[in-house]
C-alpha cells in the first residue's frame, strides 16, 4: 500500500465513524477484519473513489456496508 492508500484508508474509517457515530476502532473491525471492504475494495478503488466528494464516498462504503449487514 502506498502512502496516499493508508492515508485514504484512514480518512474513510474516521469519516464513517463520524458519520455512524462509532468509534473508529469499531469500523476499522468492521471494514477490515470481519469484511475485508476496506482491502479488497476501498483500497484498490483508491483512484476513482479519492477524486469523488467526502458525501459520496461515505454513502458509498455506508451502503456496501449495509449490503454486507455489517450495520
């Protein structure tokens, strides 16, 4: 991973904890051990996802996330 990857990782975990009013820690658990979004997904879409706006973005990872059941 690069460092504008863990960067951009970091910035969707905080932003949907925010968003869901959860703690981060909870969502990176969430994201990237129960479900692997956040390797397999948020992190190899890196180029399109990071050009988009902050709202987009969340709802977007919010939306699998519910998809999957994790919330």
């Amino acid at each position: 991973m690069s460092q504008k990857e863990i960067e951009f990782a970091v910035f969707c975990v905080e932003n949907i904890a925010d968003y869901l009013k959860m703690n981060a820690q909870d969502i990176y658990q969430l994201l990237g051990v129960k479900s692997r979004l956040l390797f397999d997904y948020i992190v190899p879409s890196y180029e399109p996802l990071h050009t988009q706006s902050k709202e987009y973005i969340i709802n977007e990872i919010v939306d699998m996330m519910k998809q999957k059941e994790l919330i």
